[in-house]
C-alpha cells in the first residue's frame, strides 16, 4: 500500500497593493502675488484626465525600509532614492500612523515628467494609498488629505481626482459638478520645464494681483455643469502660459496647430510644457492627434477623456 501523500504547502506570496491615481489639467490657473512662504495664492479649477500613474506596495521583511523602481514613460529621469515623492509620501504616512516605513513602491508612469500634468504628485497620492492599504492603517480619507497637502500643492488633488476648485496654495479643495465626458489631447514634449522656474518666470514678467476673484470662473463653471465643451473650450485659462511661452516660444506652434485643427480650446498644461487641446469628441482628438504628429509639433500624444476618479486600489 502507497502511503498517503503528504499535504503539498504553497507558500502565499508577501501581499501588494496595487493603486491607481491620475494626472490633471488645469481648466483655469489664476495666480497671485508671491508669498513669503515661496508660494503663489491659485484659484484653479482642476480636472482629472484618464492619463494615470500606477503604484504598486509590496509588502518588505521588518526593517528593510523603503526602496523604489520606475518604469514606463520617461522612467530614465525619475529618482529612485528618498528624493521621490513617492518615497516621501511613505515616510510621512509610516510616521503618522507610528509604524516603520517598510515597503517596496513599484511606479509606473503614463503621466508625463516635469509635463504641468502632476505626475509626481499624482504618485505620491497613490503611494498614501496604497501604503495605508498595506499596512492595513485606516487612516481616514481627510487625514490623508492633510498629509498629501503637506508633501505638495497638487498631492491633495490626484487623492480626490475629478474635477475640484483648487484655492490656498492649490491644495484646499472643493469639488465641482460636471456633465458627461471631455475629450483631450496632450501633446507631451521630451524636455519638461521646472515648475519654479515657470513661477520665477510669471514674478518678473507678469507678477499677480494680491486678491483673486473667485467669481471670475462663473462662466467655466457653467460649462461644466451643462456638459458644454464648445463653452468650457472658449474660456479655458492659465496665467502661466505667457510664462511656459517665454521660455519654450516653439510651445506656441503646437497651441496654434491645435486651433487650426478645429480644437474647441488650446492650453498650457500647468506650468507646461505639456499642452493640452479640448475635443469634440474622440474622433476629432484623433484629428488633432494626428495634426501634432503630421506638424511634429511634439514628442508623444495622448488622447484621453475626463474627469477621472482619484487615487484607488485596483487591486490587492
Ligand atoms: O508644492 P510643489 O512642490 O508641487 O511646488 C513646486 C514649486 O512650485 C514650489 O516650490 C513653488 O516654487 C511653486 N509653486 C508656487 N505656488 C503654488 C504652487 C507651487 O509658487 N501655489
């Protein structure tokens, strides 16, 4: 007789998490006048886009710290030390809930680097996500909130994702109601621009007013509220863009392509270089699409819809 087998043991691989956040346009980016801090007051109203970064949290041995990799678009010229925001973001979540920052954050980028489209930001959110999952914290939603706030302006955003007004330093947020679905394109340059350096720029050529007017977006927020590209394409607004303009002058080619492929309303992205056009519909962002390529007006397009959700686990 045969003895019986023993039980076979499969050994479960150390859990992950992994978390999907998005990058932004900025519909409309009023600046104001430097603060002491080093920051610029914004009234901005930011949308979600269907361009996303993914992070992956997988679990470490106790003590091994935190250690990171990047793949995907422009990977090459992302950090992968304590610089990243990512990593930074697993820290401050690590010494908020009082555990040891042990992990391995696995980014896999889509949103461009140094683009205006807060892809960096948008990876430090989904790292807080991701990192609370994982170590099974629970930190309430408005804790991570405050954290992401404090790791930078647009870290907040990728957290809430859709379409939000952005007031304070961009990071006090209050959502906004839409309708349906917008369609962009981006148009994404190989060289970003540092966003200082944009700021720096707006100080010395055009500097902001010392209040802004909330009352101003009226018009930009009724579009969206009755699903209206044509009218959310003809008040699109950055003052940055004069700003991104002056130090990349061939950024206007790529605005001026767009317009003449019948986009609905062209833009700096953020503080650029990315530059964003507003669609009729997905055939016509193809259009535009193929006018940038056609006109070598970039390095990368990107065709994509909005809002899109913020910072979420797709999958454990
Ligand atoms: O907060 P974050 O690191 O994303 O900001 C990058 C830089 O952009 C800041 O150091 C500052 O120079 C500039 N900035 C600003 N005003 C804001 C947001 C960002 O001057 N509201």
């Amino acid at each position: 007789m045969t003895p019986p087998r023993p039980p076979s043991i499969a050994l479960a691989p150390p859990p992950s998490v992994r978390v999907r956040a998005p990058g932004k346009v900025n519909l409309s980016l009023r600046v104001g006048a430097l603060q002491d801090d080093g920051y610029h007051p914004l009234v901005t109203i930011f949308q979600a886009v269907g361009l996303s970064e993914e992070v992956v949290a997988h679990q470490v041995p106790p003590g091994a710290g935190v250690s990171l990799g990047v793949t995907g678009l422009q990977a090459d010229v992302v950090p992968t030390d304590e610089t990243n925001l990512a990593w930074r973001a697993a820290v401050a979540l690590a010494e908020h809930v009082g555990v040891d920052p042990d992990v391995r954050l696995e980014i896999h980028k889509e949103v461009p680097v140094a683009g205006g489209m807060a892809g960096g930001s948008a990876d430090a959110a989904a790292a807080l996500v991701a990192c609370d999952a994982l170590w099974e914290a629970g930190v309430p939603r408005a804790d991570l909130v405050r954290l992401a706030a404090g790791l930078g302006a647009d870290v907040a955003f990728g957290l809430v994702g859709h379409t939000a007004v952005g007031t304070g330093r961009g990071d006090v947020l209050t959502p906004a109601m839409t309708r349906g679905e917008f369609h962009w394109v981006f148009a994404v340059q190989a060289d970003g621009l540092s966003t200082p350096e944009v700021y720096r720029t707006f100080d010395e050529t055009v500097g902001g007013p010392a209040d802004l007017d909330l009352a101003e977006d009226t018009a930009l927020m009724q579009a969206l509220r009755a699903g209206d590209a044509v009218g959310l394409g003809q008040v699109l607004r950055n003052d940055l863009q004069g700003p991104a303009l002056a130090l990349r002058p061939e950024l206007q080619r790529t605005l001026d392509v767009a317009t003449e492929a019948g986009a609905l309303g062209a833009i700096v992205s953020g503080s650029g270089p990315t530059v964003a056009a507003l669609a009729r519909s997905r055939q016509h962002a193809l259009a535009i699409a193929a006018s940038w390529t056609a006109n070598d007006a970039c390095d990368t397009v990107w065709c994509t819809t909005a809002p899109a959700a913020g910072a979420r686990v797709v999958a454990h």
